[in-house]
C-alpha cells in the first residue's frame, strides 16, 4: 500500500517488535497445542494497534487503498483511455480479467457502476459477501477434495513420474495419513549444526503449510509436494524446515486492504466467534481446516480503526 512513495509498514521497521508479535501469535496449526487457538486469538489485537499506530504516525491516508477506491480507479482509467483514444469518457466500459481477489475487484466494479461494464470474466471465485464480512467459509468445502486429487494424480502419472506412487490412490492417502500422524505426534528436530543454520524443529503445522500451498497451486506444487513426501516416509525432513513460517509472512498491505474493505461487517471479533469458525473449517477439512484460519488471519482485523469516509467502504447490511 503506497502513500506519497512510502508502504505500510505496521511496524514501523521495528524488526525485534514484528518477530515478538509473529512468535506471540503465529504458533501453527490452531489445535497445536490445548491453548493454541486462545493465544492466537488474544494476540491477534496487537497486529491491528500497530497498524493504526503506523498509519497515524508514517501514513497518514495509509488505510484509504479499499476495493471500492479501487473500483473508482479502474472507472478513472477506462474514461481516461477513452478520452486518450478521442472517444466519449462517459461512454467507456471496462473489460477486464479477475483471479481470485481480482473477482472481488470486478464484482465491486459492476455494482457500483453497472452501467459500466463491457465484457468481465471472474475465475476462481471468492464469494463477495463472505469477503466483506470477512468470514471466509466457502474456501474450505472442497480442500479435501483437492487433497484427494493428489492421490489420484499421482497413481495415474505413475512411478516414474510420481516419486510418491503407490498402487492405487487410497495406497497413496494411507501413507500421507500416516505421515501427518506421525508429524503431530513426534516433532521432528533439525540441529543445524552441520550447514551452522539455527536450530528448528520440523512440525505437523510445516506439513499443514505445505498441503495448503500446494492445493492453491496444485499444477506447479504437485510434483514437489509429492518429492518432498517421499523424503518424509524416508526420515528426511530437511525439505519441510522453515514451511509453516514461509506460508504465514504476513502481507500488511493485503491485510490492510481486507481489514478496511470488512471493517463495517467484521467477524470474528470475540473468542467465541473465533472458535465456531475454526470448529467449522476443521469440520469441513481434516487436512487444511486447523490451518486456514491462522493463514487467512481474519482475527487480526478485529483492532483495526481504519476511519473511511462512507462512499471507501462498502456499509454493513
């Protein structure tokens, strides 16, 4: 998020302050531990303190990037386009092409200026109303089925192009279920003494990390994830060391940007909303349910105080 050449930065550059906050609230899967999803859930409030702090202080229209403001820009640029191109600026229409969070872009777009649209194709989906809520239920409903998928990729490419082949899909899935048991129960340490990296520990929320990453990308991340699951059933972890931590670095802009966008209708805001969402997610996905609610940390929106004016943001309803 830019402000005359300047990006959000919550913390203001305080590196020690950020790795407090990521050691205090990002501690894996949220059934990790008995007090796991409490300790997330209570540290949440500080990510948002230091967001409005920074704004106030280093930007001072730092939350005015919202998906309606963005709505308005595509309209500014396609009359200007128009106007470049000795057309009618009232005339113009958009054509565009959105991916994900670009499909929230173009539904924005087309309810505020229906009038407006030329052609529009949306494609991976996220369902608009959730977004605005920010209660993402819809993207859990078929994670396990893309999980699945997996298995059967992998037996139809065969041995020589699936390392971790087995002989019939559900072969396939027994071995990934035993690895994932195996991982919750018995961390995995990794000294570092050998390469003088730091010490970790491998864990089941680096497995969890490493489905969730490679479902989203699964033409690109198959093969790899299937490579690395094949060292695990080996005892080689290496490839598993520092996954959770790299799904989870925190993008203050697009968090901004999804705090300001639901701030009129956000949820969860309380321990107990927190909880039925996570009971949800867990009861729709066994692999990524315990995963996806510290990945997507709607929770961290909850101490957010963006101040939009009405016409930045879309009203509660």
């Amino acid at each position: 998020m830019n402000n005359s050449g300047l990006i959000l930065d919550c913390f203001s550059g305080n590196t020690e302050a950020r790795l407090a906050f990521n050691r205090l609230h990002s501690t894996g899967a949220t059934n990790v531990s008995s007090t796991s999803l409490e300790e997330q859930y209570y540290s949440s409030s500080i990510y948002g303190e230091w967001c409005n702090d920074a704004v106030k202080n280093k930007l001072r229209n730092g939350y005015y990037v919202t998906t309606p403001a963005v709505a308005q820009d595509l309209l500014t640029f396609t009359e200007a386009e128009a106007q470049v191109a000795g057309q009618s600026p009232l005339d113009a229409k958009l054509w565009c092409y959105g991916i994900s969070y670009g499909t929230v872009i173009g539904s924005t777009f087309a309810s505020m200026f229906p009038g407006r649209v030329g052609r529009m194709i949306l494609d991976g989906v996220v369902n608009a109303e959730q977004y605005y809520n920010n209660d993402w239920r819809d993207n859990v409903d078929q994670m396990d089925e893309a999980m699945e998928s997996f298995s059967s990729f992998c037996h139809s490419a065969g041995p020589e192009k699936c390392s971790f082949w087995g002989p019939t899909p559900a072969h396939i899935t027994t071995r990934m279920d035993g690895i994932i048991h195996h991982l919750q129960n018995h961390p995995v340490p990794v000294s570092g003494v050998q390469s003088r990296d730091l010490p970790t520990l491998v864990t089941y929320s680096d497995l969890k990390a490493l489905f969730l990453s490679s479902i989203y990308t699964p033409l690109a991340k198959f093969p790899l994830m299937a490579d690395i699951l094949h060292q695990l059933e080996r005892g080689n972890v290496s490839a598993l060391v520092g996954m959770f931590d790299g799904l989870n670095s925190t993008s203050d802009a697009r968090l901004a940007i999804q705090c300001a966008d639901s701030y009129w209708r956000n949820g969860p805001t309380t321990i107990e909303e927190f909880k039925r969402y996570v009971e949800y997610t867990i009861s729709k996905s066994k692999y990524i349910g315990d995963i996806y609610p510290i990945f997507l940390e709607t929770i961290l929106c909850r101490s957010f105080r963006p101040q939009l004016p009405d016409s930045m943001v879309v009203q509660g309803g």
